[in-house]
C-alpha cells in the first residue's frame, strides 16, 4: 500500500502490515525523521544549560520506555525501577575502570547484565500480580539498594565510583556538547527497537498479558515466560539508561537510585501515557522540565511577597516533591490517558478546524 | 550468647510489633473495606503526630486536650481524602490506584517537611514518672503506653467488627459491594468511614511512637513496614495484620541481635523484614490467614 499524506476517514486497512505501520502517513514519519536531523545541530546552537537538560531527558526516557514496556504494555508493575537503574550505572561504572572493559561495550553488557538481575527479580512476577507484584518490587528496591551500600568492591561504599568517559574509535566524547550525540544514538535506537517490538508476536503477546491473562494464557501465550521477558526488558532499558548516567556524570554516588527516583520514573510513564512510545518521551520531557520551570518561577518572584511568604529559596526542593506528587494525581484524576491522549486531542482540533466540534 | 540483650531486643520487638501490628491493622481496614491499596498509610502517622505536637507546642494545650482535636482533624482528613482523591478512582485499574496513593504519600511527605521542617523534634513529656517498676524489671512508661495503647486499640476493632452495626456494614462491603449495597447497605458511608476510622488508627500510632522517639519525616518508615506484616498476615484479615506486626518487630530485632553479636553485617534490622517478604511472596503469596482467591473468566 503506498503511503499516504492524510489518513482515510475510516478504517480500509486490509493486511496486517498495514494495521501497524509505525507511522501511518508520510508526513509522520518525515516529521519524526526531521525531529532527529534537527536535534543533530542542537550542540551547535543551544546553550550548555540546555543541553543538559535534553542528555538528561534523553538517558531517563530510555530508562523510563522500559519502565513503560512493563507497565503500560504488559500491565505489571514496578516500584523498584530506580533500583535497576543505579545497578545499570555501577555496572558499567565497574566494567570500564576495574575490568577496563571499553565504554562502547560496557554500556550494552551492563545492560544485559541489569536485564539478567531483572529476571531474578521478576521470577515473583510469575506468581503475582497487580498489588503484590508492587510490593514485591518495593522490597527489590530496598534490598539492591542496601546491596549498593553493603558491597564496597562494587560501588566504592560510601566513596563514589568512577566511570571512564565514552571512547569510540580512539575519540573521547566527553563534555556536553559531544556526550549528547551519544544518547542521541541510544534515543533513537530504544525508541526504534521498541516501536518495532511492539509490532511483533512477542510485543502483542505482552499486549494480550495486559488486557486479559486468564484469555490470553488460553490462547496459548506463555504468562510465565513474558511476564518475566517484560521486566528483563524493562531491566534492560534501565540498564542502558543507568550506565548511560554513569559514563555522561562520571561518578555514580548512591544517593541517587531511592525510592524517590523509582517515583519519579513511574510518574514520567503515567504524565506521559501508559502504553505509549512517544508518550514516555513527553512525560520524561514534563518530569524533568517541572523543577527546571519552578525554579525559573521561584527566581522571577525572588523578593517578591510571594517569596518572602513562602520562604521559596529555602523551600524549594520540597515544593518540587510536592508539585510531582499533585502531579501524579491529578494526571491519575483526570487525564489518566497522558498527555500523548491530550496531543491527539489537539492535533485532531486542530485537523477539523474551523468545523471541530 | 548474651541473654540480657536477647531478652531486651525481644521485649523491644514485641513493643513495636504491636504498633506495627496496629498500622497494619487499618491498612488492612482499607484494603478489606475499599479495595485501595493504601501506600501514603505511613503518612497518617506521620500527619497525626506533626499535628499533634502543633496543638500541644503552639497552642500549649495539656495532652487530654489535644488529642481528642488531633482524632477529630484525623477523622476529618480521612473522610475529606476519600471523597475527593479516592471516590473518582472507583471502578480504575488497581495499579492506577496504587500509583495516585504513592503519589498522595510523595505530596504529604514533602507538604510535612515544608511546614514543619526537617528536624527531629521532641514530644513534650506526658507522664510524671519516667519508669515504672513491673515485677523487679525497669520499664520507661512510655513503652508500657505504647503496648497498653495498641492492645486497647485492637481490642476496640474486635469489638467494633464483631459487635456494632457499622462493623456489621463493613464487612458485608468488604464481602461483596454490589450485593451489600442492594441490601441497603450505605456503601459511601462505609467507604467514607474506613478511611476516617484507619487515619484516626494510624494516627493514635504515630503520637504513640512520636511520645516515644520524637517527630520526625522517619515516623513514615512504619507505612514501608506495614506491607512485610500485612503480606505475612495475609492481606485481608486482620487478625492476621495484628500476627504480622509482632512477627515483624520481633523478627528485626532477632536480626539486629544476630547482627550485632555474630554476623556484623551491620543494618540487617532494616533489611531483614524485606528478605522474609520476598520469601513469603515465592511460597505463599496469600499469608498465613488470607483467603487465597481463585480466580475465573
């Protein structure tokens, strides 16, 4: 079927294939091709400040689109996310100074090693579901955590641990301007890779896990082998995003893996739309943005009655805290769909306009 | 083997096992009445004991006073979240569910330390005597409050469940709601009340253990504790909820004796409850007195 610029009005789909192109018309797909060229020059032009923002959103949208695979595709849940990431960054952090694996290699191989400790811990996941499957990963959190301060070998204890920067082909891409090409390749292979594996066998049978597992275990899908695939893989994007943060700081300390941030990961995934790609990458954006934007708040007010009534200088770290929790319930309240659901709303406003209704 | 310390660290156990026991209790008091998941459940305690110490520093109010204020604002909160946060979310997925309650503790927790800081602050004394003497074994008082209060407080939920018609209520809701509610149950009401009567709960437990150790954002760690005692219990009975707590406070502190005189592994206290959690999930994810539901298309 050859591609189209605007979308039939109605369903003529006749092949599978078609049912689940990744980009159903040809704008999209040049649109997102475009997106990706024009964030190439984005070291040429954008201030420092800015770049560290995107390489942020970049390494926690990787982290968060496994976190996304496990919640919004295959229904499970997990508290203990941030746990997987930290063991992603000393993974790494490990693999290049102690073992002197090079940077290029211990990226995916703490990957695969995160996924290998996501496994065992989905082993639970077999048995249980919804509420104890929470729990369960709850207490994943605190054990890696305690593992984290307890094996001083592996993650220096209370010392942090070094990584190496990022060596490619003799080139050492260190400093922002070179490290965002880095994750910019990693972005974009994650999003590729799991739009993709959405449009297989596996990606469905996850689907089908979510929707209805009595229905779908007699259909003849596997609960046992993809609910553990699910969190493997979720463990796997964690991975690459925890080492990720390793290789771009260069020291990985253990206060950054707590609960808090495990939150934080749950919340980018719910603002951004359960269950979808792009959605994980505009509720990273939102979750990362939100303390950038009430800090520019709190700076605009500096003197002002408002700041001297609410002491903001001193209190804003918890008014953060406070804004991503009313986040995360509002959103829950009243747009439990993302905002990738409130983006379509507009662009089909937008597409009927003036005779939206 | 150093008995003294043994014989100590236990009676320890039993003392905070009995509030966790109490905590857990009304997490389990949501959980059977609501089907909530309640995660910010450490944050009622937390929220009580702040408000608590408000009344009686502030205002300088003698205990008997401001604890009856703190029951009625507790009462208050619970009724006042149920109808606002929790109503709309009947009928969601429970992971939605799970997620605005982690999302409610991260706005208390956060909302706490902004108003009340985040030092450890002391709780005025309460009582005259500072230990009192129980068959030749020093006691302070405030642990013998702390284990008097908890059992008066499970006794009251016996009774309440057993013998009064809204317990009656509750436990047809917990049964089954359509059915309840077809029956003439007020099924708001019972909503509405479980989270009142788990707030008020909570909040008794979090003055106690403020009394004992003072307030502070640490008071939230019981909520964390709760769900190794209520999957050890079994997640809807509450006897069960009472069983876990002691076995959990009496289980850290058999690690921490472990700990301090054989392993020094050091923090096995803290971690110890999350192993044996992780354990029961594997082989019996129902607990020792839950129902294990079987489930059908």
């Amino acid at each position: 079927m050859p591609m189209q610029s605007h979308l039939p009005a109605g369903d003529f789909r006749t092949t599978y294939a078609a049912d689940t192109v990744i980009f159903p018309t040809a704008a999209g797909r040049y649109a997102a091709v475009a997106a990706v060229v024009l964030l190439c020059f984005a070291p040429l032009v954008l201030s420092q400040y800015w770049l560290s923002i995107l390489i942020q959103i970049g390494y926690l949208a990787i982290a968060a689109l496994g976190l996304n695979i496990l919640v919004g595709f295959t229904g499970q849940i997990s508290i203990g996310h941030a746990a997987f990431f930290g063991l992603g960054a000393f993974t790494s952090a490990y693999l290049s100074t102690k073992l002197s694996v090079p940077v290029f290699f211990s990226i995916p191989l703490a990957a695969v090693i995160t996924a290998i400790v996501g496994l065992v811990f989905g082993l639970p996941a077999v048995r249980l579901k919804g509420l104890y499957l929470a729990i369960a990963t709850l207490a994943a959190q605190y054990i890696l955590l305690d593992f984290f301060s307890r094996a001083e070998w592996f993650t220096g204890g209370t010392v942090p641990a070094i990584a190496e920067p990022f060596r490619i082909f003799g080139f050492t891409l260190r400093g922002d301007r070179q490290y965002f090409y880095v994750v910019l390749v990693y972005l974009v292979l994650s999003f590729v890779l799991t739009a993709n594996l959405m449009r297989t066998r596996d990606g469905r049978a996850l689907v089908a896990v979510r929707d209805h597992y009595l229905s779908a275990e007699i259909m003849g899908i596997n609960l046992t082998k993809y609910r553990t695939l699910s969190f493997g893989l979720a463990a796997f994007y964690a991975g690459i995003g925890g080492a990720l943060y390793a290789h771009y700081q260069e020291v990985v300390s253990n206060e950054g893996f707590t609960i808090d941030r495990s939150i934080l990961f749950l919340a980018m995934v719910i603002i951004g739309g359960l269950g979808s790609v792009m959605g994980t990458l505009m509720g990273t954006a939102f979750m990362v943005l939100l303390p950038e934007a009430m800090e520019w708040i709190s700076a605009l007010l500096r003197g002002g009655p408002i700041d001297q009534a609410l002491a903001l200088r001193n209190n804003i770290a918890f008014l953060r805290e406070i804004a991503i929790g009313m986040v995360i319930v509002l959103f829950l309240m009243f747009e439990p769909d993302g905002l990738v659901h409130r983006w379509r709303r507009i662009k089909a406003y937008w597409k009927l306009y003036p005779f939206s209704y | 083997m150093n008995t003294q310390l043994l014989v100590q660290l236990l009676a320890n156990g039993f003392v905070v096992g009995t509030l966790y026991g109490v905590v857990a209790m009304s997490f389990v008091l949501i959980y059977k009445a609501t089907q909530v998941v309640n995660f910010a459940q450490g944050e009622f305690l937390l929220i009580g004991a702040w408000f608590c110490w408000w009344m009686l520093t502030k205002y300088q109010l003698p205990f008997y006073v401001g604890m009856p204020i703190t029951l009625v604002f507790m009462v208050l909160f619970g009724i006042a979240l149920q109808i606002c946060v929790l109503r709309p979310m009947v009928g969601e997925p429970i992971i939605s569910v799970i997620m605005l309650t982690i999302g409610l503790a991260t706005v208390f927790q956060a909302a706490m330390k902004w108003i009340f800081g985040t030092n450890l602050q002391p709780f005025p004394p309460i009582f005259a005597t500072q230990t009192v003497n129980i068959l030749g074994l020093q006691v302070q008082t405030v642990y013998l409050m702390s284990l008097i209060v908890s059992l008066v407080m499970m006794a009251g939920m016996a009774w309440f469940f057993h013998s009064s018609k809204y317990g009656l209520a509750m436990r047809a809701t917990a049964f089954n709601q359509q059915v309840a509610q077809s029956l003439g149950v007020p099924v708001k009401t019972v909503f509405a009340m479980a989270w009142a009567i788990s707030a008020v709960v909570s909040a008794v437990a979090g003055v106690v253990v403020a009394v004992v150790n003072g307030v502070s954002a640490g008071l939230s760690a019981y909520g964390i504790k709760v769900f190794p005692a209520v999957i050890l219990g079994g997640l809807d009975s509450i006897a069960g909820a009472v069983v876990g707590g002691i076995i959990v406070g009496l289980l850290e502190n058999v690690a921490h004796f472990v700990d301090s005189e054989y392993l020094h592994w050091g923090n096995l206290y803290e971690i110890a409850p999350f192993y044996v959690l992780i354990v029961i999930l594997m082989i019996r994810p129902y607990g020792l007195f839950g129902t294990k539901d079987i489930e059908r298309i």
